[in-house]
C-alpha cells in the first residue's frame, strides 16, 4: 500500500479547521493529519478535539511554536500547512521549506516587501513546492468570468471597475481582531483586497505593474466614532457593560466555536478575540481607492469599504468587442463564528454580457455547496486529491501568483504612505 502523504500544521485559529478537518475524513485515504503547532496550548486542544470527536481521527501531538522545528523532525512531514496570523506566514513559510517541506499556505502569502522577498530567495534556495489557498478562484460564478475572457467575449479588456463591500458584521469583525493593526495584516487592502486582487490577475492573465491608493480611517476607531457623537467606550466586549446593546459588539462566550478558540484559550495565547472596533489602536483603513496598471495595458479601479449596509461587490470589465456587469450579495460571515459554508456564499449573483453591437444576455451559473461560493470543496480536491482532474482555467496557484497578488495591496499602502505611484517592479528582484 502506498504510503500516506503526511500534513502538519501550524496556526489552529478559525481557518485552520477546514484543512485538518478534510484531511481526517475526505482525504484520509491518502492523506494525513500528523501534528499540531501553535502559541496556545488551548487551542491546539479543541483542534484535537475536533479531530476525535467529528472525525474519528486520533488526537495528534501538539508543539508549541517555538518548537516548530523539533515538530518537523520528529513527525517527518511532507507538507506544513500555514494557517498562522499573517505577519507570521513568511517565517514558517522559510524554515518549512528549509527543512526539506512543501508548503500549502493560506492567503496573504505574505504582508510587505521584505517578508515577499525572503520567500522568493528560500524558494529559489530550497526548490521547494508553495501552494497559497485562492478558494475564491474555484467559485463557479468567478471561474466563468475566465472562460468569458479567455474565450474573447469582449475582445481584448481595456479596464475593469471592482466595487467590494464589507458590511457592518462582517467588515466590523476585522476591527475587533488582530487584524486591526497593520503590523499583524498588512490592513485590508493586503489581508483581504489579496482575493480581489488575484483574482484580477487570474481573469486577465497578468500582473500588476504600476499603483497609487489612497485611503482613510473615516468610520472605525475612537476619533470617527468621537465625531459622529458616539459617547460609550469600551476595551473589549466581554464582562464589559458599556457593550451590552451596542450593535457592532460581538458575544464570544455565547458562541461554542468563538469561546472554545479565542475565550478559553486567551491565558495562554494573550490575544483577545472581542475588542471594541471603536478602539484607538487601530492602524489599518476601512476607506480604500486603487488605481493599477497591469503589463498588458489594462487598467483598474478599484473601492473597498468595510462599513456597508449590504455584503458584495459589482466589477465591470471594458473591452474592445464590449462590456461585461458582474454583481454579487454575498452572506455576512464572522469568522468562525457561523456555519463554514457562508463564509463568502452568495444570496445571489448577475453576469450581464453587453456586446458591441447586439442585444445583452445574462450568463447562468451553477450553484454548487461550500464556503466561498462553492470555492473551497474544489479548492481542496485540486490540494488533497492525487490525481486530480484537469483545470483548463489553471486555477491552481503557486507563491509568483501569491506574491504578485500581495504585491497590489503591499504597493498601495506605499502609495498611501507617500502620496506617490509605486512601481510593482521596485519593490523585490526575482
């Protein structure tokens, strides 16, 4: 019998679980969840509790994250899965590779210019193979967006306008988290404009050349909240009184999940999962505007906003035979904190096809099951299967298409900072 290819995995927050969870049942016949590492012993614990109690898979040996090497020699993986705060992914990611691992990592690849760099240089050192997990690329309604283009419905795309919206749920939560300090995420326009801007780079089969951005903290943070009257604060939501009927408070210890992983676990991870997005630490922007130029000529703008009444986005893509319209409401999510399978679902989706000359029809869609519209199923056939089934779209994506994506945003903050365009090429040698 052939032997098992062996997994193991470092950062066991809300993310992680939908990568140990299919290893243990999905594929569990040529697949293996061997180990466990992170800072919080607590949180390890409920992964293997997961593990025994929905798996039937066995509790797996746990180290913590200064023994992530120790972790490797001893359980011998053949792949180490990166499901740690951001800030961090560029290190496992290194030393994963230095000891003779692939990796599988899961979006941003990484936050800024040097840790991309330090990426390129061990890849390029070690050989090694990098995966980075775009679900969104696998979404059925975002995948006949490419074949639209790929066959040449509008001819040659000229520019596209890409509209993304967070509401107050879900936009609210990255507030709360540790996301919230651009040090840990790189802000929005890295930790989550990364889908938006790969898939770009996905649909129109190039890379970012040139960016200029600005961008504001208008409506999160205590001076926003000060100027539009709000007289209540709080640190955090839990045990505080002053959060009690405020709508934009978060109840960790109502929610199994959220208690298990964050309230449990916060004597010994220090990291507390329910702050105020009315804080006054708050470094990252919740009011962003993108320009790019792409190496084949076309051109992007680009909003995001994280304080919306309605979750989704609108995208149009200008080209030389005509015009496509893409919209989408999409499901509010809290991380980890609802059913897996609406994190990034969509109530509803329209792709409209404007031809030059001749009448407009709307394309249908499949509707398939799974968080991000179906994405993340297809996602993990295409990493855990192995054989799996040819993809004409080559949705697969490996660290280049990591980097360049994070490049987008990691540029856009330099613009912000400077007030100046930056070049995409300036910022790491391959």
């Amino acid at each position: 019998m052939e032997k098992k290819r062996r997994y193991a995995q470092v950062g066991t927050g809300g993310r992680a679980r939908m990568y140990y969870e299919a290893l243990a049942t999905t594929y569990n016949k040529d697949e293996d969840i061997v180990a466990f590492c992170d800072q919080s012993p607590t949180r390890m614990k409920y992964a293997n509790s997961i593990l025994e109690q929905n798996c039937g898979h066995p509790a797996v040996p746990l180290y913590a994250s200064c023994e992530f090497e120790k972790m490797i020699d001893e359980q011998k993986p053949d792949v180490i899965i990166v499901t740690s705060i951001d800030r961090t992914h560029d290190d496992y990611i290194v030393r994963a590779m230095e000891k003779g691992c692939d990796v599988i990592t899961e979006k941003p690849i990484t936050i800024d210019e040097r840790k991309a760099q330090r990426i390129i240089d061990a890849q390029k050192r070690t050989g090694r193979h990098i995966r980075v997990a775009f679900n969104y690329r696998y979404a059925p309604h975002h995948t006949v967006i490419r074949d639209l283009i790929m066959k040449g419905t509008i001819g040659e795309i000229f520019s596209v306008h890409f509209e993304w919206l967070l509401n107050t749920q879900h936009g609210a939560d990255y507030y709360r988290r540790w996301h919230r300090n651009k040090i840990n995420s790189g802000g929005l326009l890295v930790h989550k404009a990364t889908h938006h801007f790969d898939l770009v780079n996905f649909w129109l089969g190039t890379i970012p050349e040139t960016v200029f951005a600005f961008g504001a903290l208008n409506f999160y943070g205590r001076a926003a909240a000060e100027k539009r009257g709000v007289e209540k604060f709080y640190y955090r939501c839990h045990g505080s009184e002053a959060a009690k009927g405020d709508p934009f408070a978060i109840d960790i210890e109502a929610n199994p999940v959220l208690k298990g992983l964050y309230l449990d676990a916060e004597a010994d991870s220090g990291y507390i999962r329910d702050r105020s997005v009315f804080g006054d630490d708050i470094s990252i922007e919740d009011t962003m505007s993108v320009l790019v130029k792409y190496r084949n000529g076309a051109q992007m703008s680009y909003s995001l906003n994280s304080y919306m009444p309605w979750e989704g986005f609108n995208v149009a893509f200008n080209g030389s035979k005509g015009r496509i319209e893409y919209t989408a409401l999409e499901k509010p999510y809290i991380n980890a904190g609802g059913e897996k399978s609406d994190e990034g679902a969509a109530v509803y989706h329209r792709i409209r096809v404007c031809p030059m000359s001749g009448k407009a029809y709307e394309v249908s869609v499949p509707e398939k099951a799974g968080g991000h519209g179906g994405g993340d199923p297809a996602l993990l056939d295409d990493i855990f299967l192995t054989d799996p089934p040819f993809d004409p779209y080559h949705r697969a994506a490996d660290f280049k298409d990591g980097i360049n994506s994070a490049l987008t945003g990691i540029a856009a903050n330099k613009s912000i900072a400077s007030g100046l365009p930056v070049s995409v090429g300036s910022l790491v040698s391959w």
